[in-house]
C-alpha cells in the first residue's frame, strides 16, 4: 500500500508541472503576441515619421553639387569689390590625387570607422553621448563625414531634431548611391577650412604656398585640424593655435594606428609661408581677412555664396598702404624699420582703412590686430584722464624731475628735466617722470579700470610703468580707446560689418545702431582732447604740420623698439606704428618721424570726407573741442582754458623745451 501511495503522489507532482508548464506557454505565447502588435505599431509610427521627415526633404539629384563650393564677395562702402574667395579657388580633387597623411588625419580626428559604418555610426554616438555625460557639457559630436556631408550639400544649419533626422536619412542614402571614396572626395572639395577657403587644394595653396598632393605630415595635420573650428584655427589668423591644433591631430593618428609615435615628434613644428601666392588682391588684403574671421560670430560657418558689405574707404586705404610702403622704402634701411601697420577708425568704431603690414604676400600676420607691442608714450592719455575724472585740472601743476625713492627709476628722453609744471604741458611734452608720479596720484588700478572701459582688452601689467607704455598692446584696442576720447567719452566697439546678403539679395545680417553708452567722464575726455592738441602745436609732434586742430599724441618703447602716432579728429581716429618683428631696436625712429608723416598723409586724405561724430554734451561748450574750424576753433588752439571754462590768454614758457621727450 505504501507503494500505491507513493506512486500516486508522483502522478499528482507531474500533473502540477504539466500545469506549469502550460500556463508559462500561455505567458509567453500572449508575450509574443503583444511584441508583434507593439512592434506592428512602432513600425506603423516609424513609416509615419520617416514619411514625415522626408516629405520635405530636397532633390537628391544634380551630382555636379557635389563640387559646388560657396563664394564670398567682399565689397568696400562704395560698392567696389575688394576680394572675392571661394569657387575660384583650388581644383577638385579625388582620393587617389590625396595625400594618405591627409586622408589619415581627417579620418583620425573625424570618423575613425567611415569605411565601416553605413553613414550613421551607432558606437560614435554612444561614444559622444558617454563623453559628453562624464563632462558635463557637450564636447564631442556624433556626426560621421557622410552626415556632414549631407548638411553641407542640402540642410540648413538649423540645429532642430527634424535636421538631424534628415541629416541622417541623407547619410543613409548617400552611402547607397555613393561609394566611400566618392563620399569623401565630395567632403573634402567642399568642406569650409577657414581665411574664406573651401576644399583642401585651395587650402593647400593659399595656406602653404603648394599643391594639395605635396603636403607634408604637418601640414596635413593643420588642414585636418581646421575642421573642427576654421576661423579659430586658421594659420592666417592665429598660427599657433593652428600648431596645437595639429599637435592634437598627430596624436590622433598615433592612437588610430596611422603613423608611428617618432613621426609625430619628428615631424617640424613650423608653419611654412607660402610662395607669394595670395588669397586677395594687395588692397585691403589684411582688412579682407579680418572680416572673413568675423564671419562665424555673425551667421555661423557660410553654407552659400556670400555679399559681405563692409565700412572700408578705399581712398583712405590706397594713402595708407601707399604712405607705408614709401616711408619704409625710402627710410627703412637708414631708420633700421622692416615693418609696420595703419588702422583707421571712425569714432563709432568703423573700420575705415586697415594695413597690418608693408607686404601681404610676404607675411599674411595683421600687425594691427594680432600684434602686442608696447605703446610707449600714446599709453599717457589715459593716465592724465584718470587724473581730470578725480578733480585734477589741464593746469595743476606735477613735479617733472628725477624719481629717486624704490627700484624704479624712470628717466626723462636726453635727460631733461622741466620742475613744476601743468598736466597741459607735461602731456604735451610727454615728460615720464611727471606721468610716472601722476599715474601713482591716481592710482594704477584707475588707470587700468579706465583702460578696459575705453576698449583695450590686453593684458596690462599692474605697476607704474605702465604709465610709460610698457605692456604690450594691440593696435586695435589703442585706436578704439582714443576712439573713445574722439567722440567724447563713449564706448566702442570696432566693427567693419555693415550687410551680410546671399546671392538673391536675401538679408542675413544688417548691423544696427547702437545707443552711445558713456563709459568715461565726457567733460574729462573734451579736456584731454583738447590738451592733446598741444602735441601737434608745440609739443612733440609740432613738426607735424596739418591746416586743421586735432588731437595726437606721439609713443616710443625702450630702445626704440616701436615708434607709434596716434590722432583724431571727431572724422577719424589713425594709428601708426613702425617696428621689427623681431622686436630689434631702430635707429632712434620716433613716433614723431615717419610714423607721424604717414598719420599727417592719411589724416590729409579724409578731410571732410565723413560727418564728424560727437556724442554728448553742447557743440559749442568751451570745455570741449566744439567746432574746430573757423574763428572759435582757431581761437580755442591759441587760448588755454582752465577746469572752469573760462578762457585765458596762453603764457609763453621761458624754459628750454628743445629737448623734448617722446
């Protein structure tokens, strides 16, 4: 009996299994089931949406486009064209025409798996996603050669979920009408690559001076690191950026495999110039190049064929570059000058004319903008600004002679000395010791304060020096604070921009107006710029003769590194500087030799060519300038005026100012 019972209880066990057993099918045959419905949906809902993104997708047709590469026509303000890039640069190149260093490069910092994948990389965007998520921030994109590809050749750069989706979809079908080398010809022909380039040849020959199929391990390198930002890694326009840009692509074509790790380090960290090939004609050249940087800010990275208007007068250009060259032709050698700059402003920041060196085709570095060279004296403005802000007057008195106390003991130029004596004449002269005391009255952290308000944005060493010009500074920010005293004391923004239109006419940039912002005291700007004019009377600069008043001021660094002249009227602001590169001294040039002929030349050219720009304040009030010409104006450069408005007969000093300071 006891085996009958055990048997019958091994019957009932397998029938609960059995029960199991069938219920888990049944599960899992009604798991099933939904899966299909659920995926019957979602390919439903993703036909829709595919139907969706693509109802507006654009023809796919015309192979030619593949080649297209968009133009860029610089005009000046009188319409003129001044430089054109694009199209007619470069030929189009396939694979085979490439260097494999080029290839490797693009494809190393690009999409390592672009043979691979079928247009869309599923580990590179995880890849992205993980990167980004540790960071924090997005720093890595997704995007394969064939998805950049297909935005250039037919989206917009919208950045919106349906771009990106049709971004992809194009990929897609990119890769099945196309083969991978076709793919990749295409990207490179017409990917953008900075100075208004479009495609590797053309980059090749205006940036190393050669064709695309003789580049050399680095230069392949600085091409393909161009692509993540162009205007940013431009070796026109920053070289050294462009280097590191490239150290970077070589160490990842070590880590893909491409090259061995003692290329990478034997390969020479130089920027070859090209052989006198230039991207524009001479004239305005530097400007062009300028403006080309100042794309991206505007309307992102150009995707179509460009009509940039601009503020540049090519009168004032010509005089400009045509004045350089001549004083550095005819005195260079004697004067031991190789190089130098202009850079015209109008008081509303307008760029009006810019040469940022005596040869574009010889070096394609803007001096007027890239440059950082000490002012010298042209710095003494804004000390003596900072003094009339605190209540000082053009006629307080500061000691002029020899600083005997601490480490630092500046001296006065041929070691002359004038006692007591009135901010008025201490600017006038350009006595160092009298602004060296001053600038320590003040304070060097006014000074400084007063300097970043009136636009100079480098880096200026906090000590009393520096009340003699001693810290490096770009012409640029120079010209755009004496902008601010020429148009009485409001900020400035340089700009050269006007209209951004496509070919159709089409606006996609129009500058507006800005409303004048007061970023220093005006009465105190009118009164500097009116002891200023004194430079061009009787003081440093008085061998610059011009039949009209304006306000300058003369700059010469130690050992005559750099001889700078800058001056205004409430028409244009112009700034010259004559110098080496290799920061040599010259042969005691000063800003009051040729430097301030080729102000005087440029200043002559543009005479009541603009309507004057004068914020702020009355046009006749006798602490300002007011009207310059006729009876007042003359009256105003014979007379002295005190902080209290008041006009009083100007005093013929006995002193010996034969000697004076620069």
């Amino acid at each position: 009996m006891a085996k009958k019972k055990k048997k019958g209880g091994s019957s009932a066990s397998k029938g609960n299994k059995s029960k199991k057993r069938a219920k888990k099918q049944s599960l899992s045959v009604r798991m099933f089931k939904w899966l299909v419905v659920l995926g019957l949906w979602a390919g439903i809902i993703g036909v829709f949406l595919i139907a969706w993104f693509a109802a507006d997708l654009p023809e796919i047709t015309q192979a030619s486009k593949f080649q297209r590469r968009p133009s860029i026509t610089i005009l000046a303000s009188d319409g003129s064209q001044i430089a054109r890039y694009g199209e007619t640069k470069g030929r189009t190149v396939v694979i085979s025409d490439l260097p494999t260093n080029l290839i490797n490069a693009v494809l190393a910092t690009e999409d390592r798996r672009f043979y691979q994948h079928p247009g869309i990389d599923a580990f590179g965007i995880a890849r992205a996603v993980m990167v980004n998520a540790s960071k924090g921030r997005l720093v890595q994109g997704g995007s394969t050669i064939t998805q950049q590809l297909a935005k250039n050749l037919f989206l917009s750069y919208d950045r919106t979920l349906k771009r990106k989706v049709q971004e992809a979809m194009l990929a897609v079908w990119l890769e099945w009408h196309l083969t991978k080398d076709e793919i990749l010809s295409a990207y490179l022909n017409r990917v953008y690559l900075g100075s208004g380039l479009y495609g590797v040849d053309a980059a090749a020959e205006i940036y190393f001076g050669k064709d695309v199929e003789k580049l050399s391990l680095r230069e392949c390198a600085i091409i393909a690191g161009l692509l993540k930002a162009p205007s940013r890694y431009s070796p026109l326009a920053n070289p050294e950026l462009a280097l590191e840009r490239s150290d970077v692509v070589l160490s990842a074509m070590v880590e893909a495999g491409y090259i061995a790790e003692h290329e990478a380090k034997e390969s020479p960290r130089t920027l070859p110039k090209p052989a006198g090939k230039s991207a524009v004609s001479k004239e305005a050249g530097y400007f062009a190049d300028w403006v080309l940087g100042n794309l991206d800010d505007l309307i992102g990275t150009p995707g179509m064929d460009l009509i940039v208007e601009t503020t540049l007068s090519p009168k004032i250009q010509s005089k400009a570059e045509e004045s350089l060259a001549a004083q550095l032709r005819e005195k260079g050698s004697k004067l031991s000058a190789s190089q130098g700059a202009v850079l015209v402003m109008r008081p509303d920041g307008a760029i009006v004319a810019m040469v940022g060196g005596k040869d574009r085709t010889g070096s394609e570095f803007n001096r007027a903008t890239q440059a950082l060279r000490p002012p010298g004296s042209s710095f003494k403005p804004i000390v003596y600004l900072t003094a009339l802000e605190q209540g000082w007057k053009p006629g307080s008195t500061i000691l002029d002679a020899p600083i005997t106390q601490g480490k630092y003991k500046p001296a006065n130029f041929a070691g002359k000395y004038y006692g007591e004596t009135s901010l008025e004449q201490a600017l006038a002269y350009s006595m160092n010791t009298a602004a060296v005391r001053l600038m320590k009255e003040v304070g060097v952290a006014s000074v400084i304060n007063n300097a970043r308000q009136m636009g100079i944005t480098s880096k200026l060493e906090p000590d009393l020096s520096l009340a003699l010009g001693s810290s490096g500074v770009s012409m640029l920010d120079m010209t755009t604070a004496y902008a601010t005293l020429a148009n009485g004391g409001f900020g400035v923004t340089p700009y050269a921009i006007e209209v951004i239109k496509d070919t159709q006419g089409r606006v996609l940039y129009k500058r507006k107006p800005q409303a004048p912002v007061a970023v220093i005291d005006h009465r105190a700007a009118q009164n500097v710029s009116r002891m200023m004019e004194r430079v061009l009377i009787d003081g440093t600069a008085h061998r610059i003769k011009i039949p009209f008043p304006a306000s300058a001021k003369t700059g010469t660094s130690q050992d005559y590194r750099d001889a700078w002249f800058i001056g205004f009227t409430t028409e244009m602001v112009v700034a010259v500087w004559l110098g080496n590169d290799d920061n040599s001294p010259m042969d005691k040039t000063t800003g009051a030799g040729p430097p301030g002929e080729i102000w005087r030349d440029v200043m002559l050219s543009g005479r009541n060519l603009f309507t004057p720009i004068r914020y702020g304040g009355s046009p006749n009030e006798s602490e300002g300038r007011g009207n310059n010409d006729g009876f007042s104006g003359m009256l105003g450069r014979l007379l002295n005026t005190e902080g209290d408005g008041k006009l009083k007969p100007k005093q013929r000093d006995s002193r010996d100012f034969s000697h004076l300071n620069d």
